[in-house]
C-alpha cells in the first residue's frame, strides 16, 4: 500500500514544541568561560530553534527563556539575559514579520527592564496580524504564578457576579492563563541533561511528551530538534485509554 507521507507526518508531528533551553552557563564553564559567554552562544540556538521549526511547519513554539525564579540570578547575569532578549526581538523583528510568525509573551513582562520590555512589546504589535507559526516567549514566567493570577481573576469575576463558581472548568480556566491562544504543547524538549519542569506550563503540560537531552543548549542544532521530533514520532500518546484502543482508533 503506498503510504501518504503527508497524512503521517500530520499525525507523528507535534503541532505545539516547547522547548527548556537550558545550559548555557555549564557550556561556558566547560570552556574555561563566564557564564555570559553560554547566554551570548545560547541565543544563536535560540535562532536555530525558532527558523527550525517554522521550517518544519510547527504551528506553535514556546520558548522558556527566563524563569520568574531566574530573578535570583547575579544581577550582571541578568543584564545579559535582558540585553539578549531585547537583541532577539531588535534584531529579528523583520525575519519574523517576512516568515508570518506571530510573536506573544507569556510571563510578568512588567518586570521586565525598560529597554528588553519595549523590544519584546514592538515585536507583539509588528507580528500580531500574522498568520503563520505562533511563537510565545517566556520571560519571567512561572506556572504556578500563571495559576495564580488565573484563579485570581476567576475569584474577582465570581465576587462581582460575572462567574458562576459552579460553571468553572477547564476551559474557563484556560481562557485566564497566559497560554490562553496556544494549544497544549504536544513535545516538551529540555536540553542540558536536567529532567525536571522547573515551573514551566504546569497546567498545559498534563499529557505532554517529555524529550531530555544532555546537549547543552549553545549546542543545540537542527538535528537535536530532528532527533527530539523523530522521538515524538515514536511516542503512542494515549490520553488514558490503552495502547489497543488508540491503535484501533488510528485505524
Ligand atoms: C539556561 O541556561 C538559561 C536560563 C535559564 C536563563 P542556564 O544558565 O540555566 O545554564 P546552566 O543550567 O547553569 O548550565
Ligand atoms: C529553567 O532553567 C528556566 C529556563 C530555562 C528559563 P533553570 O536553569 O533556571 O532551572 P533549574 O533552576 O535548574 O531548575
Ligand atoms: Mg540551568
């Protein structure tokens, strides 16, 4: 039977990834360099990631860039972070604009320093008319201060009468997370050998396929992301169900 190649890779591909990019500090020291070095190679991989998965035709891609917890990082460290983020959203607003993708943020951007919050808000408003890729950058996000803020706004409707607490579900929820646009990730990649969350879409991930990769995320190229996409390709996802049913089901 001649087989489809496009009906399978619709159906083996993750329509959303989200990627841990996580690392960079031990790639440097590995190499006798600061830890800032890692940042500065990390963002070239953070280019590899995004024009990667646009190229594959990935609907979705969120980027965990900058943790609420990473705030407790030595303060030059930090500078570097932001100045890198406020390059990314400088220096590749037009590529992103020329390939369609629309760019959100996730995450406490009022936290964010001037310069990197302004870079991150113009690069939202340049892509908000796209149609192509969705890509959400995390910055100062925290899953559980996502959940938070969502119950939080939830609780003051309730108080006002505009929710009924009853009629609270998981949609509703949802509609009050920062994610609220995007899908469920299907792949969750992690680079750096570590294999925890670390407080990334805590909500969002509940049937997630996990990849943990030891590659360090300067190090990360297009055959990481290959390899990460070809173990999803393998995964039997089954929502609960057993495996002869979802096999059923796929016909
Ligand atoms: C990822 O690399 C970058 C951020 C978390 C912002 P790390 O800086 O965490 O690198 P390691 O884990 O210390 O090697
Ligand atoms: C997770 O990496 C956060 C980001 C990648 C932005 P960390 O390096 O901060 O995670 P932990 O502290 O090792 O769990
Ligand atoms: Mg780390």
């Amino acid at each position: 039977m001649k087989v489809n190649a496009r009906s399978i890779r619709d159906k083996k591909s993750p329509a959303h990834i989200a990627i841990i990019l996580d690392g960079n500090g031990r790639w440097a020291v590995e190499k006798g360099l600061p830890r800032t070095a890692g940042h500065e190679h990390g963002s070239k991989a953070v280019r590899t990631a995004v024009y990667g998965c646009h190229d594959r035709g990935i609907s979705a891609l969120t980027l965990y860039a900058f943790s609420a917890a990473n705030w407790s990082r030595p303060k030059g460290e930090i500078e570097t972070l932001m100045r890198l983020c406020a390059e990314f959203a400088e220096n590749e607003i037009d590529e992103l604009v020329r390939r369609d993708v629309q760019v959100t943020c996730i995450g406490d951007i009022d936290e964010l320093p001037r310069r990197t919050r302004k870079a991150t808000e113009a690069l939202v408003e340049a892509t908000k008319g796209c149609k192509g890729m969705k890509l959400a950058l995390a910055l100062s996000y925290g899953g559980r201060q996502d959940m938070v803020s969502a119950i939080r706004q939830i609780a003051i409707r309730a108080r006002a009468g505009l929710v009924i607490p009853e009629e609270v579900n998981e949609a509703s929820i949802r509609s009050f997370l920062s994610t609220g646009n995007l899908p469920d990730p299907d792949l969750v990649i992690r680079t750096g050998g570590e294999r925890r969350l670390s407080d990334f879409l805590l909500f969002e991930c509940a049937y997630a396929e996990l990849f943990f990769t030891e590659t360090l995320w300067p190090d990360f190229t297009l055959e990481t992301l290959d390899e990460a996409m070809a173990a999803f390709s393998r995964r039997q996802r089954r929502f609960g169900k057993t495996g002869p049913q979802v096999s059923a089901e796929a016909g």
